[in-house]
C-alpha cells in the first residue's frame, strides 16, 4: 500500500480508502419509508467483515461513511469491524443530509451538528472521529455558524480534522476565507465525483485545492462501474446500476459513448500491463495533481482483491496523456481563454483549469 499526506496535515492515509456506502443487506430510510438504497448495491452482513479485514491485511487504513449511507449501517458495520484497530486507521464520515423525519435533522445548523456527530459517535462506537465532512453545501445557514459549530467540536475532541464534499469552488473558497478571518479550524479534505469519464472537478475545484493545499479524496473512481469495461456500446444489463435510472444519476457520465472510447483505450493499456481496466483507471486517478485517495466501494471480494492490486504498478507519464486525450472535453468560458492566453507564463507543475 502507498501513503501520501491529506492536505497540509501531517495525517498519512491510504492512496485507497474504502467507502461503506453499501455495507448492509437492506435498509429503509426513515423519511422515506419505501426506499432502501439497494440500487446502489449491498453487501450481506456476514460479508462486511471479511472485506473490511481483507481491506486492513492490504494497509489500508482509510476509511470512508456517512450517517445517510443505509441509513446509519454503514457506520454501524465500521464502527463494529474497526473497534480492536481504532488507534491504527483513520475514519471519516458526514453529516448534513436527512435520516428521520424530525424538522432539524438536516443541513449544517450548530443544532444539527452536534446531534449528528453524537449520533455518528454511537454508531462508530468511537469516542473521537478523525474527518467530519458537510455532506453538501446548506445555503440556508451560514459558513460563520457552521465552522463555529465545527471548530467547537474540535475543541471538545469529538472531531480532528474538517471536510467537506460536493461543494461548488466558492463555497470551499469562501469557507477557507472565513476559517482564516475567524481564526478557525479550516476544512482539509475535499471529497467530490471524479473520474475519467467525468472530469468537471478539473475546472475549478482541483486548482483551489492545489493552490490551497486542500486534499482531494475522489469518490465513484469507476463512475459507478462504468469504467471496469463490463458494458457494451449501446447495452445496459437488467438489474445494473446502468439500467437503474436513479443509481445511474448518482454517478453520470460526461457523454456515454465517450466514456466508451476511454474504456477502449484503458482495455489496450490493461492488457499491455497485464492488470485489469479498473485497475489502469484508479491509476489514472492517482496520476492527477491534487488526489490523495481513491474511494473504492467494492462490493465483493474479487472486486477488492482486483482494486488493490492497482497499488502494484502506476501509469507511465505516456499512458497518462493518451488517457488524457481520450477523456478530454471541449473547455467552457473562461477556462479555454486561460488556457491559450495564459499559456505564456505557464509552468512545469502547474494546474490549468
């Protein structure tokens, strides 16, 4: 397994992190009696376990969940796998979305905070959380509350270090504005969709983040497995995530017969290298300026065994560009402008939107 450090912290984490979003056979969401989230996959109970050891004996030590995944499972399952190797890995989780119907249980209110890191802390059977995300931007309460409210609870040892994931550039860039004013603690960690064959984080977010010194954790690596090369043009299996209109939402895809042409090209490099497509496509991943972990969220052993055997070989800077070209998609204004214009005051190393 390979390390690198989660933003500007001193924290060394796992180039993979594995997320427990489908750990759990089933589970309704209280707010939402008929929903039970199983289009996004399940792993049996019994199965949790053996991934999650299979996972620690491969050095992973990241990892990822939220209180909404399954309805709290998630946080249950690694609460219970993680107790005798607490002090050894890092956890995080989120907060900010509904899990019951109380009118409060939502957003990033200082109310609601508090009672979901307590909620988060009993479920985790921990007494401490290493990262805490805002789940999604609130725009009904203020950053000044929510980084109050954050900063509170790092002083009270229930959390370490700060996230966030799925915010637009200015709402992390104001957040770190405000944390700097303030003199709070300011969000480390940056967890967004990012992928081949979904590479908008390239715009905006992952210079910030470069230029900030904010970590980025990518989550659907595989855009949702779309990018293992188990379907064909113009296919999409019944009972696939594919198929499933809500489960293929959650991890869209630039332009499908794009996404094709990239699966063409990681298929010929997998094969040189003797390893598999997802494999060459966590690479990728890796290569990028900014990342410093993948959430994989295999779902059975094989796929495990498979993902951490990306951690045995990397991409030549050579396969790296032809993938890059391959995924590439036309740049909207400004960015094609920066682009050319500022081309001449460009330097090895830097990151162009």
């Amino acid at each position: 397994m390979r390390y690198r450090y989660l933003g500007d912290t001193g924290l060394s984490v796992s180039e993979l992190c594995y997320g427990s979003f489908n750990f759990g056979g089933s589970a309704k969401f209280l707010g939402a009696p008929d929903k039970d989230w199983a289009e996004f996959g399940t792993v049996d109970d019994d199965d949790v376990f053996t991934l999650i050891n299979t996972a620690l004996d491969a050095g992973i030590n990241f990892f990822d969940t939220a209180d909404v995944y399954k309805n709290g499972m998630g946080e249950e399952f690694l609460g219970a796998a993680l107790k005798k190797v607490r002090d050894r890995v890092v956890i995080g989780t989120k907060g900010r979305w509904r899990i019951t119907d109380d009118p409060n249980d939502l957003g990033a209110s200082r109310h609601h905070l508090f009672a979901a890191v307590e909620a988060s802390l009993r479920r985790l059977n921990t007494d401490y959380i290493d990262l805490y995300h805002i789940h999604g931007f609130d725009p009904r309460t203020s950053l000044d509350e929510t980084l109050r409210a954050l900063d509170d609870l790092i002083r009270a040892g229930k959390i370490r270090y700060i996230g966030v994931s799925n915010f637009a550039a200015w709402h992390l860039m104001k957040a770190l504005s405000v944390s700097e004013l303030r003199g709070l603690s300011r969000f480390v960690c940056y967890q967004g969709y990012y992928n081949l064959a979904a590479r908008d984080l390239e715009r905006e977010i992952v210079p910030l983040a470069v230029d900030q010194k904010v970590g980025i954790t990518a989550w659907s690596p595989l855009a949702g497995g779309f990018l293992t090369g188990k379907y064909k043009r113009g296919e999409r299996p019944e009972g696939s995530r594919l198929a499933n209109a809500t489960a293929a939402e959650s991890a869209p895809l630039t332009d499908e017969e794009q996404a094709h042409d990239i699966v063409d090209v990681l298929r010929e490099i997998a094969e040189k290298r003797d390893a598999s497509i997802a494999q060459a496509a966590v690479n990728w991943l890796l290569a990028k300026p900014g990342v410093t972990s993948a959430v994989i969220g295999a779902s059975k052993p094989h796929q495990l065994e498979d993902n951490l055997r990306a951690m045995e070989w990397t991409l030549s800077e050579e396969e790296v560009a032809r993938l890059d070209e391959v995924s590439e998609v036309p740049a909207p204004y400004p960015y094609w402008h920066i682009r050319t214009v500022g081309a001449d005051r460009k330097l090895p190393g830097d990151v162009y939107p």
